[in-house]
C-alpha cells in the first residue's frame, strides 16, 4: 500500500543533514584568535596557550564514542564513526597534526565531573572536568549562535584576552558567521569557562563551597569564545536531479532542518528547492509558530494554509514544527484534492511526523528504531534519491 500512495504522492517533507547531504563532515573554515582561514592553519599559527585549550575542549567535550578512524585502503577518506559533527571536529583536531586520543587517554570519562548533553532545545553540550591547578573547567560547544550569546570573552590578536561586548558579536556574525552559513557552511563555536578556589583572572569565577551545577543558565555563561569552525557537509550528488524529477511529476519537496536559515538557504539552492526569483517562503521555526498560531497561541488551519503552500524551507526548526506542519498540509482544503504526503526522518523526534505523515521514509543507516517503527518504508541507504525511486 505504502508504494501505491508513493506514486501519488504530492509533496515531500525532507530532512536535510543525510538525506539531502552526504552526512560527511569536514571543518573548512575556521576563525581563531581573531583569524579567519579557509583552509586548516598550522597548529604553530595559533598562539599556543589558545591552540592547547581547543584542542582539548575538542577531545575532551564530544561523546568519546565519536571517532575517526583511517580508511580500510590506502588513499581511502577517513571512517567517521558516531557523531557526525564531532568527528568532524576531530577530524580539524587530525589535521592540525594533533591526537585527541591522547586527551583523551589522560582525561577518562570517569574523570568527568559533569556532563550537559546535546539536546534540540539546547543546542550545546558541556563537559565539567577538574582543572590542572585547582577548580573547575567547563568545555562548552554548540550552534555558534546560541553559544556566542552565553560568551563573555573572546580571545584576539596574538591571543590576547578581550571583552567580546555586544558590539563585536554582532560584527562576528555579520563578518564570520554569516558569510560562512551563506557557503552553505554549519557554524559551531567552542569556548570554556574556568572556576578556581584561588584568585581568579577576569575571565575566571572564584567560588568558595562547590559550584550549584543544576543551575545551569548560571554555570554556562561569561563563557571565553575560542573558536569557530565552519562545517561542510555537501549536497549528494544524485540529488538535484532527484528533486528536478519530483518537480517536473508535480511533486513539491521541502526541506525540513534544525539548521540555521542560511545554511539551509544556501544547501536548498544548490539542490534546487528554491529557485532564483520564486516567491518561495523560508522560515525559522520561531517564526513559523508566529505566523501560525492565533492570539491565545493556538494553532490554526487558515493561518497554516496561508503558509504552507509557498514555504520551500523550515530553519532552526524542531520535531513539533516539523508535525505541525505535515499535519497541516495533510489536513488543508486549500486544493480541491487533498496534498499526500511523504515525510524523511531519521531521529528519534521524527516519530510524530513520519506518523502523520501517508507515507514515512525511515532511514535505515543512521535512522533510530522510533523513527523505523513509526515509518511504512525503511531506506536502507538513507538517500533521497530512493525517495524519487519509490
């Protein structure tokens, strides 16, 4: 049945990271002590005492089940196993001719005094360790937006300690960030905050009785900015001829990520989902709530059929937005024949959707058993173009 309803299907909602993209990431750019480089710069170009905090707020806060392992053959890519955005991270830490295996061996995860784990409400994920000297040091790294927000500080020129005031985030965005997510580019900042029992620098918290760690906001914040990396992850090649096919059978692909707006901007053009001059409709999921919702915060059709059939792209968007939205083209009278719909997901949170949804693509590969129970068809090579094929 899930293949019949397949062939008339009208629209496709599409994950992007592994569906759209090849899901093989690499740090290309990256912005360091005040030093914007498009290619990995030699570890000896990095004020030393910067270099040596990076990399080990690198090793040291990703799940140490992430790992990049040489290739089966000669000349073969490197094998990235776990965390797709960490062994990317890793993987900048190799190519600066460094071992995070080594951190790693001489900080366990025993050693660890407290870990906040990546979720897509926080956008980040903190590692507490003991700090050579005394205290506490917390390793923070996350969606550069948000984790810039909790900075405080940033290193400069030279290495040099500055304030990093308001002023200069928004310069970092508009000089950095943003030229690096209009490359299609995922931006990811990694900082650190050091707590010491003894005289505390300025960037530094002196405490007295342990440290309330529940208190989290209070914890991760006047963070120290070190780096930013931008992150490729390319489009698969296959795919804009995938989605050129679905456009000429009347089919309508979205895409639907927890990406930031230019990032995914910039991939669905180089896929083909938004064409030059289309009065095509991008939104982030804040907005997308804004604008379908009524005063009591609601969720309504008519404001959803004023939306859904010009949006091409939903940004920074969560499981919920990703429903709401399925649930809202299955169920508009806009068209006098209802839209069916097949929905891509491959995380856990995507249950909802691909429920709702008349047909649901799980990934096989890299997709969770949530995603595969709540799916009709299980892709078995997570690859949109075996979305056109069905």
């Amino acid at each position: 049945y899930a293949c019949e309803t397949m062939g008339n299907a009208t629209a496709i909602c599409s994950d992007k990271t592994g569906t759209l993209t090849t899901n093989r990431m690499t740090v290309v750019q990256s912005y360091v002590c005040s030093q914007h480089h498009r290619s990995t710069p030699k570890y000896e170009v990095i004020p030393s005492s910067v270099a040596d905090i990076l990399i080990k707020g690198i090793s040291i806060n990703s799940s140490y089940t992430s790992r990049v392992l040489p290739g089966e053959n000669p000349g073969d890519l490197p094998k990235q196993v776990g965390n797709k955005t960490e062994c990317a991270l890793l993987g900048f830490v190799l190519d600066l001719k460094r071992s995070y295996q080594e951190i790693r061996d001489a900080m366990t995860e025993e050693m660890f005094h407290r870990v906040y784990t990546f979720n897509s409400v926080r956008k980040s994920m903190s590692t507490v360790v003991p700090r050579e000297g005394g205290g506490y040091r917390i390793y923070t790294k996350g969606a550069s937006e948000i984790v810039m927000k909790k900075c405080s500080f940033i290193y400069g020129k030279d290495g040099h300690l500055d304030h990093f005031s308001r002023q200069m985030q928004e310069r970092l965005v508009r000089d950095v960030i943003e030229p690096m997510a209009c490359e299609g580019l995922r931006t990811i900042s990694v900082a650190y905050r050091d707590f010491v029992p003894g005289k505390a620098e300025i960037n530094q918290v002196h405490f007295d009785s342990e440290p309330n760690w529940e208190d989290e906001d209070n914890i991760i914040s006047n963070l120290t900015c070190i780096c930013i990396v931008g992150i490729e992850d390319p489009v698969r090649p296959e795919v804009p001829d995938a989605i050129k096919k679905c456009q000429r059978a009347g089919i309508t692909v979205r895409m639907v990520t927890g990406d930031n707006i230019n990032t995914a901007r910039s991939i669905a053009g180089k896929c083909g989902i938004l064409k030059q001059g289309d009065n095509s409709l991008i939104l982030e999921g804040q907005e997308f709530n804004r604008r379908v919702r009524d005063s009591s915060g609601k969720i309504q059709q008519k404001l959803i059929d004023k939306v859904w059939p010009n949006l091409r792209v939903l940004a920074r968007s969560s499981p919920t937005d990703k429903y709401i939205l399925v649930k809202g083209i299955i169920e508009s009278k806009v068209n006098t024949a209802r839209e069916v719909v097949a929905v891509t997901g491959d995380g856990t949170n995507d249950g909802p959707a691909l429920k709702m949804a008349d047909v649901g693509f799980a990934m096989g590969i890299a997709g969770t058993d949530v995603a595969k129970e709540a799916s009709d068809i299980i892709l078995t090579d997570d690859n949109f173009t075996s979305i056109v094929k069905a």
